[in-house]
C-alpha cells in the first residue's frame, strides 16, 4: 500500500513518541475555516483545480507533494545518473538501502540511519532520517528540491528531476509517493502568459533539446518518469564529473549549461565515447572535466554565465592525482565492495538489457 495524503486536508503533527521516526511533512494548506464557511482558498476564484491543495504554497515553505503531480521545466534527463541511482537502489551493496537516504536529502533531513527489515520507500514509517519532522536545518533544508507554484496551484519542479523520476521508476515508488519540496515561488495567480514570461526572465525553465534546438513550453513532459523525457548524454556526463572539473551549486540547470559547452566549443573529442564501457566513460569524464578547468574563470560557457559563475574548478579533481579523490572512486568497478557511479550505471544496464 503506498503512504498518500489526503488531498483535501493536512498531516496531522507527528506525536512526541514518533519524533524520530521518519514521515513526510505536514503540508500548509488552506484552514477550512469555521463550520458551514467554505474554505478561502487565498482568495483564488478557482477551487475546482486538481491542484488545489497546492495554491495557498509560501515562499520558503517545504511542501508535501505527490511526485505524479509535479510538471517537468525541462524537456531531458541524463538518463545514465537515473541508472546509476537505480543500480544503486536494485543493485547496492549499502548497509542501509541509498533510496532511503536519498529520499530523507530530498525532504530535508539529511540522510537515513536506520531502516526496518523490508522497509520501502511508500512505507515512510519503515525507515529513519537524521533529522525528525521539525527539526531542519537551513543546511538541511539548502539540500532539498526546489517547486514554483503555477497557475491553478499546478506545482513546477526547477530542480529534482532526476531525483524524482528515480523516485518514480523504483518499484516502491511511483506516481504517488510523496516527498516534500522546498518552494521557491507561489506564482499561481498570474495568467500563462505572465507565468512563463516569469519563468524565463528567473531562468527557472530550461528551454533547449540535447541537440541544442529550441523547445516550446506546450512540449515540455507533463510528469517525470524516464519515458516523458529525452536522453541528454552529456548532461549524463556532467552528472559523473561533480566534483572533479566543477562544484555543484544553485544555479538551476548548472550542467545544462555545461552539457551545451561540451557539445558546442569545448573542443573535446568524444567521438569515440562507448557509454557501455568503464574506461571509455571513464576517459571521457576526464577529457571533460580537464578542458573544464582549464578554462579562465572569466570564459563564456552560454546564457550569459561564464566558467565562474558555473563553478568550475581552479584544480582538476580538486588538486588530486587521477588514483585519488573523486576521480579515483567514480572509475571503481562494480566488482568492488564500494563500486563508483558509474559501475552501477553500468551494470543496471547490463541487468535490464538497456545498453
């Protein structure tokens, strides 16, 4: 059976003796006010959306939302890191399962410390986060996903996409899991027009194919999940080199604008590139991720932002030898009692028949 929240009425707050026990959050919705009043709705007129429960959303606030409700703001993923966070969780060697600690990230509390003997991701009552409900934290909380509040209340993910279609292709997860996004921006009372045109101007929607072709707003994926999104290999590319040519940050579509760089000027070669082979993925995150700390700070990467902006680091892999550091434990292989990412990629590709 999977945890869902009544749609039309808050959690209830956790009880003293469950402090510690993981659940998702309670969800802010609009009071329903005296008996025989109807509800205020934040003064929206409209009270028939199916995203109701979502319009009376504050800025800053972490709100519970069903995944299957959440409208993509880009038309791709990388869909090796969807493997690799898939490998890990069919395929992990973890004490503790890393979908759990994924999703206590996700919700803004850190990471999973225990787990029960056949716990399951709709199941938040079977496993544990460092932190209880309440107790975030503004480093915990910077963690999380990032939602923008559209009109009708439709909630827009601007950051988690691959996170929550993992979410969504893990056999106890789906379109109904919940899991609570932090939002950026309640926008719902602005017409379409003057909602996208926000949007852009926030750099809150990304708008480019893997090919780098414009994209339309009326053909972005309706819902996460692997088959409403392209594949975007360098954005899969990006995803390995973290913390090896760049630092992650909070610029939304950080390796998009990277991803189009690779493709575009970075005068890498990638031709010979076998996204089914560990030395060769592996020699391509290098080239990369080498040419992307070569570069001044105050080179153009695209859409205004320069390698500064996109973090690039002054050292590749942060000054450490290739057998040190991140590069060294991204190329371990799955044979290893701590594989790398990109040998659970890897191997839940050769598992499924996906390479």
């Amino acid at each position: 059976m999977r945890f869902r929240v009544p749609s039309a009425v808050p959690l209830l707050a956790v009880g003293a003796a469950l402090a510690s026990v993981a659940t998702t959050a309670p969800a802010a919705f609009a009071a329903p006010g005296a008996p025989g009043e109807r509800p205020s709705f934040c003064g929206h007129d409209n009270r028939r959306t199916p995203f109701a429960q979502y319009l009376c959303a504050e800025p800053g606030q972490l709100l519970d939302v069903r995944i299957g409700d959440v409208h993509p703001t880009q038309p791709s993923l990388g869909y090796d890191e969807v493997y690799y966070k898939l490998g890990r969780y069919t395929l992990g060697k973890d004490a503790i399962n890393k979908k759990f600690s994924d999703w206590c990230e996700a919700d803004g509390r850190i990471e999973a410390v225990a787990a029960r003997p056949g716990a399951r991701l709709d199941d938040p009552f079977s496993f544990t986060c460092t932190l209880p409900v309440g107790g975030e934290t503004a480093d915990s909380t910077a963690a999380m996903k990032t939602v923008v509040i559209g009109p009708g209340g439709e909630p827009f993910l601007t950051d988690g996409h691959h996170t929550l279609t993992s979410f969504y292709e893990t056999p106890d997860g789906g379109a109904d899991l919940h899991v609570r996004l932090r939002v950026l921006a309640n926008l719902s009372t602005l017409t379409q027009k003057d909602f996208w045109a926000k949007m852009r101007a926030n750099k809150w929607v990304y708008l480019s194919d893997p090919e780098g072709a414009p994209v339309r707003i009326n053909e972005l994926p309706t819902s996460v999940g692997l088959a409403n999104f392209q594949d975007d290999a360098y954005r899969s590319l990006l995803y390995f080199g973290r913390d090896i040519g760049y630092a992650q940050d909070s610029v939304p579509f950080q390796e998009f604008y990277w991803g189009s760089w690779i493709r575009d000027s970075s005068g890498v070669d990638l031709s010979g590139w076998d996204r089914n082979d560990l030395a060769s993925y592996l020699a391509a995150v290098e080239a990369t991720t080498r040419a992307m700390t070569a570069l001044p700070r105050t080179a153009p990467i695209g859409s205004g932002f320069t390698a500064g902006d996109l973090d690039a680091l002054e050292q590749w892999n942060a000054g450490k030898a290739a057998n040190k550091g991140e590069f060294d434990k991204l190329g371990k292989p799955y044979a290893d009692a701590k594989p790398g990412k990109l040998a659970y990629a890897l191997e839940y590709k050769r598992v499924n028949g996906l390479g």
